[in-house]
C-alpha cells in the first residue's frame, strides 16, 4: 500500500475504512497471523470492533468483553499507563484463561495488545495482533505500533469528528453528543460555562427534540436549567461507523429568551405550535382559557405575527419552544407550521 500511516489516518475515510488500511498497512511491515482494532464508543458504553484482519467471531467477542473488564494484561496497561504488552512479557500471562481458552485454541502462540489514548489521556480503544509463531511480534513491531498509538487514537477517536462539529459551529457552547435512546456523553465544556450541565437535564432536551416529531423538526429549543435559559441547538450527525447510535451534537449556549418573551408566553407558544386549543393549553398549563389566550396575543404581538399559524411558525423559526413542555407530551405530535 501506497503512503504511509498519517496519510491513512489522516484521510476522509470512514472510521472502518481508515482502520482497515492502517492494518492492511501494519501486516506489510509487521509478521501477524491477525489483527484488529476495537474502539470504545462513549455513547453506547463499548467496545465495537471496526477493523478485523482475519480473527475469529470469539476471539472478537473476547476483546469487546471479557478481555478489557477482566484481563491481567489489559488491566496492568490501563493502571500503569504501559505501551504494548506481548504475551512473553507479562509473568504467567500463559497460564491465564485467554491464552488457554480463547487465543491457543483459534491457533495463535503469541499476541500483542495495546491501549490508544490520545494525548489529553482520552481512552479511545485497542489494538491487537496475534501470531501463530511464539517469535513474533518482534521487538521492533513492539516499537511500531506504541509510535503509533497516540496517532491512532487522536485520528480514530469516535468523538473525533462530533467534537469539531461543534468547535467549528459554536466554540463557545458545551457540546454534548446524544443518540436515539437520550444516552448523552460531554464533548466540549465550552468557554462560557463552569461545569457540565446535568446529564439528566441533557437527556431531557434530547427527549424534547424526539418529542417534537418529524413534522416541525426544531433545531433550536429553550431549556431553563435552573441557573438560566440556554439556547440549545441540535446538528444532526452521519454515522461513524455500521450500527453506530449517535444521532446528533447538542450545542448550548447561555441566552436570554429573545423580544421580551416570558417563560410562561414560551411554554403556550410550545403548545400551540403543537396544535393545542386554547382550551387543551389551559388545561396543560393549569391556567384559564382566557389567560392562555392572553399569553397567545402578547407573544403574537412581540413576535409581530398577524395570526395564530403566522405565530406558531415564528416561534419555531426563532427556536422559541421549551424543551421542558416538549418533552412532557408525550406521543403528541406537533402541527405542520
């Protein structure tokens, strides 16, 4: 293969694709019988394996499961921060129960494996090579690949690519990734902010835009998190590898609610874009119907909408709907506007 390892890592590829060929490109300067690359997805809390050079499905299963929760090699490298470990180079590792019960028996007589973690300590994954020879891998391939492993987890890094989304669209925001299930991981703290937002508060806003359905489809609601309102934006984002959950990057950012709107005004405008009556918004509300449409006509009036639709559409336009009233509604679904 043509290039060298940065030139790999470094294209625009997919995550698999990149795996792949820096393996292909590993096999050509280092003896294996196999390898692979396991990385951890933050979201989904697991090890997915995105590059297999001819490993079994077990031996596969054992690095995503029992060998990183459970294995004495894995483990010494993970407490004592220790570039790639062989067989021969951990006391007794042979006697273990992955050598005699999952790696001797698919054919292999040595093994390497070593944790990638970028250069701010970010746990991003491992790799593993296995051989049928107890001679290899030499104390050169050794060398190789611990030169390559901080390379390896900055460019295969899964919040690689989530993370520069939202330092290109709003440095100052704290960025949180979210998928289909509300799982939420913290991206970027973001310069205006002390300490992350709560995780159950995030996960609400992520319900929230669930909740809004596929008509409306926001890309900006409102969320009181107790300290203040944020502006919270959703930017939807493309697989980064088969199977992956990640759906979207939260962006949130500190603002006041806009044109003098009050918090009770943005939660009847919430529900009218959802096509709630006056009467249903009261009834939600714990209001009279005669106060829901007050709320109704001065939002109608600030946002200076000439009718109810023309106000609904505003309001989403401008991202005034709370998240907090989104996500109570349960399989409601909103309007078109």
């Amino acid at each position: 293969m043509a290039g060298n390892y940065g030139d790999v890592l470094g294209s625009t590829a997919s995550i698999e694709t990149r795996a792949h060929d820096l393996l292909d490109m590993l096999a050509a300067r280092a003896d294996s019988s196999a390898s692979a690359i396991c990385l951890w997805d933050p979201i989904q809390r697991c090890h997915v394996g995105v590059a297999n050079r001819a490993y079994p499905d077990q031996v596969m299963e054992h690095f995503n499961s029992w060998f990183v929760d459970n294995d004495p090699l894995f483990d010494a490298m993970r407490v004592h921060g220790l570039g790639p470990l062989r067989w021969r180079d951990f006391p007794d590792y042979r006697n273990g129960y992955s050598v005699n019960n999952v790696f001797r028996p698919a054919g292999f007589d040595e093994g390497l494996s070593a944790r990638l973690v970028t250069t701010d300590g970010t746990y991003v994954g491992t790799i593993h090579v296995n051989c049928d020879d107890p001679r290899y891998p030499r104390d050169d391939d050794v060398a190789e690949i611990n030169a390559l492993r901080v390379q390896m987890a900055e460019h295969l890094d899964f919040s690689v690519r989530p993370r520069m989304v939202s330092e290109l669209v709003a440095p100052d925001a704290q960025s949180w990734a979210v998928d289909d299930f509300g799982r939420a991981h913290l991206l970027r703290l973001g310069d205006t902010f002390c300490e992350p937002l709560d995780p159950l508060a995030v996960n609400e806003i992520a319900a929230a835009f669930r909740a809004a359905g596929p008509v409306v489809r926001p890309e900006v609601l409102r969320y009181h998190d107790g300290v203040s309102w944020l502006y919270v934006r959703r930017i939807a984002t493309s697989s980064r590898y088969r199977g992956d959950s990640l759906r979207a990057v939260l962006l949130a950012s500190r603002t006041p609610l806009p044109m003098g709107i009050t918090p009770r005004e943005l939660d009847a405008l919430t529900l009218a874009v959802c096509g709630l009556t006056n009467a249903q918004i009261a009834a939600q509300l714990f209001i009279s119907v005669r106060t829901a449409g007050h709320h109704l006509e001065s939002a109608s009036a600030k946002l200076g909408a000439p009718n109810r639709a023309a106000c609904a559409s505003q309001a989403v336009a401008l991202g005034l709907l709370s998240a907090d009233v989104l996500s109570t509604l349960g399989g409601r679904e909103p309007v078109a506007v």
